[in-house]
C-alpha cells in the first residue's frame, strides 16, 4: 500500500526525554550521560496525530449499506462510480485487502473504455512491487497481465464520434458535372472522384453538387487549407476504398485537421484511430495529446492517456504531463475521459498525494477534482482532501475555507482540520469549542476527543484521551501522550507498560520509536538496540524524530554501547524468544544474524513468518523476496517462490512449486510447504492422510528445533481433525519437548476432546505463563471453564487486544440470553465503531431481526455483504430480512 499522510500539527507536545541530537553529536563510540540534561528542557516531541486525506463518514456501516442498496439497484453505468466511493471508505478504515477488491469490482463494472482505463492503471498502480509474483504465475503458465494495455485504436467502443452516420440531405441535381473534380496545390493536382468525394461530408457534397460555384468547376484551388499533396491522394483514395494507407503521423495529422475542417466524421475517426496506434511512448502521447484535444480526437486522447496512467507515479515527474492535466477544461476532460472524470483525478490526486504532496500539480490534480464531483459524498471527499493539501502548505486560510465547506456539506471529520487551523487563526478555546460541539451533535468517536484533547490542559486532556481509547482503542497517540507524560513524571515502568499495551496488538512505528527513546533514558541500550533493529525491519528508510535521522544511522551508534553476541549466542537467543512466544524480540534477533551470517535465505524466511504473525504482510513479503534472492539453492530458491505464490493466494502454483523442489532435493521446508498447499487447496477429507504422510516425511528431513516443532504442531492439528487425539498428543508433547510453547494450545484441545475441562485449563494457563503477547491464549482458555471464568478471561483479551472480536461477541450472546436486547447490541456496536468486522455485523444483524428491527437488520446485512459479498448465511439472512421489509 501507499505511505502514509502526515499533515501540519498547529502545536507539538514536548516531554521530557533524551535528545536525539546528541546522537548526531557524539563521538563514535561515546555517548553523553543522561544526567547532563536538565530536568525542564523539552527534548523529544510527540507529534500531533494527523489530519488524513480519507472519506470518513460518522456512520461507515450506514455508507455502507447505502452503497450496497444503489449496487442493487442501480444503472450499469452507475456501478464503478458506487465501488469507488466504497474504496474511500475502506481507505478511510485502513482495510488494505477490502478496499483493492472494491477496487477491481469497479474495474470489472466499467461500462466505459475510459473507466476501464483509469481503474485498470489503478489496480497496476496498487500493485507496486508484485512484479515478481507475476513473473512467477507466468513460470506456472498462469496470464497474469489483466490490466496491461488495452489496444484502443481497435476498439469498436463508442467515443462519441458518429463516424458511421449516413450523410442524409437535399438531392442535389448532378447532370452536366463533370464525374472528377481536381483539386490543386501549388503547383500539384489531384485528380478524385467528385461524387465518392462528395459522400464524405455534407459541406464536400455541397460544395460539389450544390449552388456554389465549386459545383461548376473542374479544378479547385484548396492550397489555403493545409492539406499536402501527399495527403489529398490518400483522401482520394479513402473516398473510393473506405482505408486509409499507412503514412507518417505528420501525414496523418494533416487529413485528421482537413476531415475536421470539412465534418468528414469517417474520415475523422479512421485517423484517430491511426494515430492512437502510433502513441508508443510518453513523449508520443505528449506530443500527440495536445493534437487530440485540439482536434477532437478522442481515441487518440485515450490512448494518450492510458500511457500516462501506467506510467504512475513516474510520469509525475515530467512537467509536460502535469501540465496537460492541469490545464484541461470541461470540454477537453470529456473528450480524454468521457464520464469518467471523477474517477480520474480521484486516481491522479491518490497518486499525487503519496508522491508529492505539497506541490502544486497536486493541488491542481484536486481542484479539478471538486470540479468534477457530481454528487454530494463526492464534494465531501473532495473538498477534504484538497483542504489537507492546503494545510500540509501551510495555506490556513483556503485550508480553513475548504474544511469548512466539507463539514457543512456533511463531512463530519473535516471538523478536526478545521479546529486545527482555528487554533492557528485564533486560539485554543475556539478549537476547543468546535470540536465540542461536534461531539454534541453526533454520535461520537474516538477521533473527536482525541482531537479535542490537543486543546485543553492536562488534566481534562488525559480524561479525553482516555475517552478517546474507550470508544477507538485503535488509535496510537493516545498511548503515546499518556506514556510520555508518565515517563516525564520519572514513572518508567509505568510508561513503559502504557506503550507496551498498544504494541501488544498493534506494530507501530511510532511506537517502537518512543519506546526506543524511553529505554535510552533509563540507559537500557540493549533493549533499544532490539526496538531499532524491529523499526529497520519493518521499514529499512525509516526517518526517526520527525524526519530528522535516518533509524540506520541511529542504530549503528547505539549497536556501539551494546556487546555484541556471537552466531550461538543469537541462536540461543532466537529459541528463547521464539519459545516465549516475543516476536518482536525474535524479529531483532534475525536482524542481527543477518548482519554476520552469509546463510541468509533461511533467516530472511524466518523473518517473513514473524511479520506475517505480527499482521504485517508487506513487510512479508519483502522477507519471502529477500529470501528468494539470497537462496542458497535452486530447490531452496523454488520452496521461497511457492511460499510467495501461496501467501498471495496461489495455492495450486504453490503447491507445483513444492513439487518441482522435491524433485531436486527432498527437504523439510519443500514437504513442509506441500503439507500447507495441500491442505488448502482441498476440503476432501481424504487429503488428511496425505498431508501426515508428508508431515511425516519433513519431520525425517534435517531442519532446526523452531521448525520441527511447527511441524508436529501442525501435524498434532491433523490428527485431531481426524480423531487420532493419542497420536495428535504424542505430537504436542514431542513439540513441547523442543519448547514449541504453542503446542500447549494443541494439547488443551486434545484434552477438552477427552472430557478433561481441567487438565485443558491447566494446558492454557502454562501458555498463559509463558507466552509475552498471549491475548489469544487467554480466549482459547476461556473455552475451558465455567461462565464467570471465561468472562474474566475474555475481559482480560479485550484488554490485551481489543482487536479480537470473539469476547464481543461471547458478551452480546451473554447478554441476549439474558434478554437485555439493548446491551446486547450495544456491546457490537462498540466494537464495530473501530473495527469492520463480517462476524460483528452478522450476529447485530441477527439481534436487530429477533427483536423486530427490520432497518437495523437490513442495514447490516448490506453493510456485511459489503465485507464478504458472497458470504452464504449473511446472504440467507438478508434475503429473509428483505422479504419483512414494508
């Protein structure tokens, strides 16, 4: 995905910790002692949280539902426009999987060549960096080159030229003229046909045939009209074959500006057709996109423009392409993009902003954008992201316009850029004062008392921000404020923990980054040397503090204060992480094996299988790459390539990848991965047996004490799918043995199978002991006591990760037993505000039909399908919902 947005902060919270400049200013290997700063010198900043360029409405489930209803029952030319606005409001959610396939839904919906061409370069677009992944579906013999250029001059779309409109007009008397015409310039002449001339164009039959003198002449002098002698004979030509010869584009330009001058609709298209075919290169459509827009041509300016588009974000760079599109009228966007203008600089503006966002092309990308909004959720998005541009510029007084135009028009989130330009005006009570009354007037959430928090004193700031955690336990600065303040007030612990909760369940940035300056101020090098090495794998450009030092930089100073360990001790230390189940920890560990072992292919894997446990798939990805390139070997190199193709959701060309390695080398990962495809790629309970065969088989493969115990995890898993719980037991324990502490939860199932609640509990509560991040031990074992147990329990995972959904749920069924309907509902509402979750709206869903809510079931319904559009019991549940509808 894209980066992320930063906007202009009105203020900065300063707190007290360590400077960063003096890293910058030491000598190598010579630090400064934190007692040489004084206690009131403000030295590291918290920034503001930033005011995002997204559509985020105050309802996105009712948005969603809205968006659902027109889908159903709109115009097919209606239908990319509506999976563009619900792509802005998962973008407004941060649902990376959701919002790419409302994307392609759009493109799979265009009823235009031109949609096809500006969600097509999108998808490309957003597909940055998985070039690699085509290439290696094409090694499988998969196409994988659906959104590849388009052959428009081809096409038999309507442009909007009537080239295939009969000439109907007057009969002219035609006895007595001479069956030629010849046309002279300069010196040369042309002899045509004058009624297969005439047939071209209504002004040409009544110049020839009609009253005016031309009619009486066999000789013509059009040498005043730019028109060669060369191309005068290919129009010859054309008004006797209907073909237009191959000639230069000069040439061709030339009788597309004549069939202009003389209404030759057929004559016209053909050459427009001509010239799209011609445009190769970006500076081909430069040089032929102002042709097009002078004469009309709309083939041409689309082929024109679908260079541009896949030449994102690149062709931002020259200025002969921003220019064309700044500068386009009304007329001229409709021509290049007929319907589709929206949609288009909706795209060049998401471009624009990731790229360069403070330019002025961006701001002009935007403009146009509001120019081109046609209804008013449209004008919402618009105007807002035009607002955060100006505001990035510092432009507070158009930024202040804007915002406010967006807030008036129902965009209730513009009110944040509008207090923060008001506390830049005028002060922080007139701030505060608009974001209060916001939270007065809707339904509020937790951006809202974050936002108002910047604009009061502490102590009501520290209630709002709790406030703020209570309704969006999601959002970062919060943590951040709180941790700073704590630590400020020399309570290390205490700060510490408050970072800690955030990075239990979300892997920030800016997180790791306070939490790395807090351990340099309590002089815990190591552990700050752990936090930089998570940063740099995470992001190796990494900026720390605002932009100013590279994390790089900062990491070879700090790695100078801490003893290094040898190749044993990193291994050491990985199983002891790994075992403990910190994988942050274990993320640092790899990072410093990579720095000295030349045997990288099988740490970079390791790496990827960390970032995809701690939600973090780009970064992922680019381990799995990294581990391909650095293979040691081809069967090794084919084991990284299936995992690439399986983790994108190539199963099958995965499972072949495995395949082709195991005919070169048997090995554990290459049976490993094969076991994992084929489990997958079929529900046959057949295939159990064959993925313990070759589970079987990997275990006899030579691999270390981490995989191995994945392994007979994994393998436990099928036995007790196919209820051999002894075997199943025998394989958790054997696991256990090599400290694979996940298998505790395999072996509590085994358990509870056999009827032991108890021993299952006990099994749970050791990897409760022993797991770091261990939210999800606790809701495995609230499955294995009795009621009030399992409410603590689950009480305890929405504290560690509210971001699971299970204890929301178990409390509203709870709940809805009890017949409190209304708190019932009210416990999924409170998680859905934050989280976009197909089980939460589902089970709302259900709730809102006992108790006789048709609206509110419907609404969920739709808001569900939304999410899953194919999802079975959502679908039956809708379809019943509906039939109550009056």
């Amino acid at each position: 995905m894209r980066k992320p947005f930063f906007s202009d902060s009105c203020k900065e919270t300063q707190l007290h910790a360590l400077n960063p400049q003096s890293w910058l200013q030491v000598e190598r290997g010579k630090l400064a002692k934190l007692a040489s700063y004084s206690c009131n010198e403000p030295l590291v900043k918290v920034a503001e949280p930033p005011i995002l360029p997204h559509f985020k409405p105050l309802d996105y489930v009712e948005i969603l539902a809205q968006i659902h209803e027109e889908l159903e029952n709109s115009d097919v030319h209606d239908k990319a426009s509506l999976y563009l606005l619900q792509f802005h409001v998962f973008r407004g959610l941060g649902e990376v999987k959701l919002l790419r396939r409302s994307l392609r839904s759009a493109w799979l919906n265009a009823s235009t060549i031109h949609e096809r061409l500006v969600f097509g370069a999108w998808l490309k677009y957003e597909k940055q960096g998985e070039e690699l992944i085509a290439d290696l579906l094409a090694s499988c013999g998969k196409c994988t080159q659906e959104f590849g250029y388009l052959d428009i001059a081809s096409s038999q779309l309507d442009f909007g030229a009537q080239a295939s409109q009969d000439i109907k007009t007057q009969d002219y008397n035609t006895i007595g003229l001479s069956d030629y015409v010849i046309f002279k310039i300069g010196d040369d002449k042309v002899k045509c046909d004058r009624q297969k001339m005439a047939a071209l164009s209504i002004p040409f039959r009544t110049m020839l045939n009609g009253c005016f003198t031309e009619s009486s002449q066999e000789e013509i002098d059009i040498s005043e009209n730019g028109i060669s002698p060369l191309s005068m004979r290919a129009i010859s030509e054309f008004s006797q074959t209907n073909e237009l010869k191959d000639l230069p584009a000069e040439s061709i330009l030339e009788i597309l500006s004549f069939a202009n001058k003389f209404c030759c609709e057929k004559l016209k298209d053909v050459c427009d057709r001509k010239l799209a075919a011609m445009v190769c290169s970006r500076q081909d459509a430069v040089n032929l996109m102002e042709y097009a827009l002078h004469e009309n041509s709309p083939v041409t300016a689309a082929s024109c423009l679908q260079v541009f588009l896949h030449d994102l974000p690149d062709c931002l760079n020259d200025e002969q392409v921003t220019r064309i599109f700044c500068n386009v009228d009304a007329h001229q966007r409709a021509l290049m993009v007929g319907h589709a203008s929206f949609s288009l600089f909706c795209f060049l503006s998401e471009v624009a902003m990731n790229s360069h966002p403070a330019s002025d092309f961006t701001i002009s990308f935007l403009e146009r954008l509001v120019e081109c909004a046609s209804d008013i959720r449209q004008k919402q998005l618009a105007l807002h992201q035009l607002a955060c541009m100006r505001l990035l510029r510092k432009e507070y007084d158009k930024s202040r316009q804007l915002f406010d135009a967006a807030y008036q028009a129902g965009h209730v989130y513009s009110i944040a850029g509008l207090a923060r330009v008001t506390c830049k005006w005028e002060n922080q009570v007139s701030a505060y004062e608009k974001i209060s009354s916001a939270i007065d007037s809707h339904n509020p959430l937790g951006w809202m008392y974050q936002e108002r928090s910047l604009y009061c004193d502490s102590e009501k700031r520290w209630q709002d921000l709790e406030k703020a955690t209570e309704l969006d336990p999601t959002l970062v600065y919060p943590y951040m404020y709180r941790a700073a303040i704590l630590m400020r007030e020399e309570n290390m612990q205490a700060a510490l923990t408050e970072i800690n909760r955030i990075l239990g369940f979300k892997l920030s940035l800016e997180c790791l980054e306070l939490r790395f300056c807090f351990y340099l101020l309590i002089e815990d090098y190591r552990s700050a040397l752990s936090d930089l090495q998570a940063i740099l794998t995470l992001n190796p450009q990494y900026r720390m503090f605002q932009g100013r030092v590279a994390a790089s930089q900062l990491h070879t100073l700090v790695q100078e204060h801490v003893k290094p360990w040898t190749m044993a001790d990193c291994w050491l230390q990985l199983y002891e992480r790994w075992s403990s189940v910190d994988d942050i920890g274990s993320l640092s560990v790899i990072y410093q094996m990579l720095e000295s072992d030349p045997v990288k292919g099988v740490l970079y894997f390791r790496q990827s299988l960390l970032l995809l446990r701690l939600n973090c798939p780009e970064a992922a990805m680019r381990s799995l790459q990294l581990a391909r390139q650095h293979a040691a070997t081809e069967p090794e190199r084919l084991v990284y390539e299936g995992w690439i193709l399986y983790d994108t959701g190539h199963c099958e060309e995965g499972l072949r990848k495995a395949e082709e390695s195991l005919k070169l080398h048997r090995s554990f990962e290459a049976f490993f991965l094969k076991a994992y495809a084929l489990a997958d790629s079929s529900p046959d309970p057949s295939y159990s047996m064959k993925v313990i065969s070759l589970l079987e088989d990997a275990l006899k493969c030579p691999s270390d004490r981490l995989r191995k115990g994945q392994a007979l995890n994994n393998l436990g898993s099928v036995y007790v799918e196919c209820r051999k719980l002894d075997m199943a037991a025998d394989c958790y324990i054997n696991a256990l043995k090599i400290r694979h502490t996940r298998a505790h939860q395999g072996l509590a199932r085994v358990h509870y199978l056999n009827n032991n609640r108890e021993a299952a509990y006990e099994e749970m509560t050791k990897l409760i002991e022993k797991a770091k991040n261990n939210a999800s031990a606790y809701e495995k074992r609230s499955e294995y006591c009795d009621r009030d147990l399992t409410k603590e329990d689950l009480k305890m995972v929405t504290q560690l990760d509210p971001m699971r959904v299970y204890p929301y749920r178990y409390r509203a069924a709870v709940l809805m037993d009890n017949h409190e309907e209304k708190e019932a509902i009210a416990e999924l509402t409170k998680a859905i505000a934050f989280k976009a979750d197909l089980h939460l709206l589902h089970l709302r869903a259900a709730f809102h039909e006992s108790i006789g809510d048709v609206s509110g079931a419907l609404r969920d319904c739709r808001a569900a399908l939304s999410l899953d559009p194919n999802h079975p019991e959502i679908m039956e549940l809708h379809c019943r919902v509906h039939s109550q509808e009056p």
